[in-house]
C-alpha cells in the first residue's frame, strides 16, 4: 500500500464554522437553524442506572485484584464506558491543566483566531468532521491537538499556545500516555490477549487531545452538544473539568446520563478496541448535552496503536473457535478512511466486518 507520509496525513479536516460562544455572547433567544435538531435524534433517557466504576489500585494490587479484573471486563463487554478512581493521575497536573483549558476558552478572539484551524486539519479552535456547508453543526467550541508520537506534533501550533498551557500539555499528555498503556494491559489480561501483542501495538501509538467547551445555550433541547459516535481510536480517557452534566452513553437504545464522580475520569472502549478484542468489547455511542443556564469543558485523550501496526482481531485471540469479525487494515489507512467521513454513530466500524466486505461487489 502506498501510505501517505503522516505530516500529511488528514486526521479529521473540517470546514470553519462560526465559533459557538461568540454565538452565545449574543444573548439570542433563537438557536440558528444550522444548530436546530429535528426531535428525533433525542430518544429516550434513562438517570436510573450509571455505568461501572472501576478502583485502579484494586485491579493492579492486594485482594480484589480478581474481582475487579472481572468487574472491568463486564464493564467493557456490557457498557465499554466506566469511571476510573484511584487512578494515580498527579492531582496537581490534574488542577493546573484545567486551569490552562478554561484560560484557553477564556482568550479574546483576537487571540483564539490566531490559534484557529486551517483548511487542511483538524488541530487547533473549531470543530471536527463538519464536512458541507447543509451539516447540522453542534453547540461546541473545541481545540484539537496532536501530541504523540512527538514526529506528528505541529510546531508552529504549540510554539502559539501559551506557554503555560504548552508546558502543563506535555506533563498531561505523559500521564494519559502511562495511563492509558496501565489500562490496556489489564484489557490484555481479562481478554487474554498476549500482554506483549497488545503492548506492541500500543508503544509509540498516536495520542490526540480534544478541548470541548460548551456554553450555555438558550435552547438546549433544539440542540445538541456532541452529536452522537462512538470513538475510532483504541482507548479514551475523559477529564470532566467540572461536575456539570452533559455527557450521555446509548444503552440499549436508551440514553444514559453519566453523572461526573470527583476525582474520576471516564475511560471508553474505542472502535479499534472493539476490533482488536474480535467484538468482545464494545465501542459504544456517546454524545453530549447541553444546558441553558452553565457551561461545561471537558478533556478527552484518544490513544490508537501504533500507525504502522496493523489492526485486527488480536492473533492470540483468534482461532478455529473464534474466528475473525473484523478484517486487517494498517492502522494509518484505518484513521485516513475514518476521518474522509462524517461522524455518523457506528457505521465505520460496520465497514470493518468481514461480512461487509464479503457483501462487497
Ligand atoms: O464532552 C463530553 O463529555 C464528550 C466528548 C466526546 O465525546 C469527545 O470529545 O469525543
């Protein structure tokens, strides 16, 4: 296969759009029609269950080691979202990263314009996968920024960012690169994939950050935050920076409102995990909320193998008895053919099975 060189690569381009709290600073009554949601991408909700949390400590040492590894395998298999406590983030990397976000969406637009997104890629104020000028938009801001491996960092881009920010982005980026490494492995373990496959994969993988900040909105039910998806990468882990509601998981066809634990982040299975686990995890649909009267940010760090693995149903999971779901595809090409999309729920990962294929003409 002829692969794009990955300075080139696009990892998910999209088209400028107004920025939303401008909009906001408006005091409109009205949302504009572009943010308006016909009624029925808002089923059901559903505040009586909540997804599995998870003690770190307990599944790496003493007693429970047993029982929370199974507990995170459920988790996995039945929601593929759980909230992680004791999960040994530095708690003051932790408060100064958010105090740099909120300064972030807090900047003149004098300022914010000059650290706007170019035609050609996803990274830095805008929003991601808008892909015609007829797409509903959502009610959010967001800054993207590619952090690992450091070869597909964009200079220029952190050389504009405050220098705070860009000095705390490193020490973060470190931790969820340790953390999300911590978590897979136990994912190894409770799948009984070979640890050393799966830390193969995992080394020297791609890690992005996506800022979101969304503000009040004078009509939260017309609209939506983040339009429903499930994750294309492997593993996701979400800092909610504030207790502020907002982020809800599809189950069993019912949206579930994940209500923000202090101290916690929430980690989510991604498409390739999905793969890689031959089905047996579950990326699952997600989107957030919007309310009129507070803003809400959140954090969220997508990690992905390595970009010249290649991506597939685990080889020591797969055999005789459990044959391949999905097909083999280099995790490069995999992201590339993602982001050419439109978030559209689940439908790439559909692409990925081997029926889809088969049905192919
Ligand atoms: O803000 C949230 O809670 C969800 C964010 C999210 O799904 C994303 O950034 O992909």
């Amino acid at each position: 296969m002829e692969s794009t060189p990955v300075a080139k690569m696009n990892f998910g381009k999209s088209l400028l759009v107004p920025s939303v709290p401008e909009l906001a600073k408006q005091h409109l009554t009205n949302i504009p029609a572009r943010y308006v949601r016909p009624e029925q991408e808002s089923p059901v909700t559903y505040a009586g269950a909540s997804i599995p949390v998870i003690d770190l400590q307990k599944l790496i040492s003493g007693d429970s080691m047993d029982s929370e590894l199974q507990k995170l395998h459920s988790a996995c298999q039945q929601w593929g979202f759980l909230q992680v406590i004791n999960h040994g983030v530095t708690p003051s990397i932790l408060e100064d990263f958010k105090r740099e976000v909120i300064d972030l969406f807090k900047l003149p637009m004098e300022e914010k314009k000059k650290l706007w997104q170019q035609e050609d890629s996803f990274e830095g104020f805008g929003n991601s996968f808008v892909v015609s000028e007829e797409q509903k938009l959502d009610w959010n801001d967001m800054f993207g920024i590619m952090t690992l491996p450091l070869r597909i960092r964009k200079v220029d881009l952190f050389q504009k960012l405050p220098s705070n920010l860009r000095g705390i982005i490193e020490a973060y980026s470190n931790e969820m690169k340790s953390l999300a490494m911590i978590i897979v492995c136990q994912l190894a373990k409770a799948l009984r994939i070979d640890e050393n496959e799966m830390r193969e994969l995992f080394s020297d993988g791609m890690q992005s950050i996506r800022m979101n900040y969304y503000p009040p909105c004078p009509e939260p039910h017309k609209t939506i935050g983040f339009s429903p998806h499930s994750d294309a990468d492997a593993l996701t882990i979400l800092f909610q920076l504030d207790e502020t509601e907002g982020l809800q998981v599809r189950k069993d066809d019912i949206w579930v409102p994940i209500k923000p634990l202090p101290n916690a982040l929430i980690v989510n299975i991604g498409d390739m995990m999905e793969i890689v686990s031959n089905g047996v995890y579950k990326s699952i649909e997600h989107r957030a909320i919007v309310n009129s009267n507070k803003e809400r940010l959140s954090v969220a760090t997508f990690s992905t193998f390595n970009l010249d693995s290649e991506l597939g149903p685990a080889h020591s999971l797969i055999g005789p008895n459990n044959p391949p779901i999905f097909r083999r595809v280099v995790v490069q090409k995999y992201l590339q053919d993602f982001f050419a999309r439109k978030l559209d729920g689940k439908s790439y990962l559909d692409v990925m099975k081997v029926e889809a294929r088969n049905g192919e003409s």
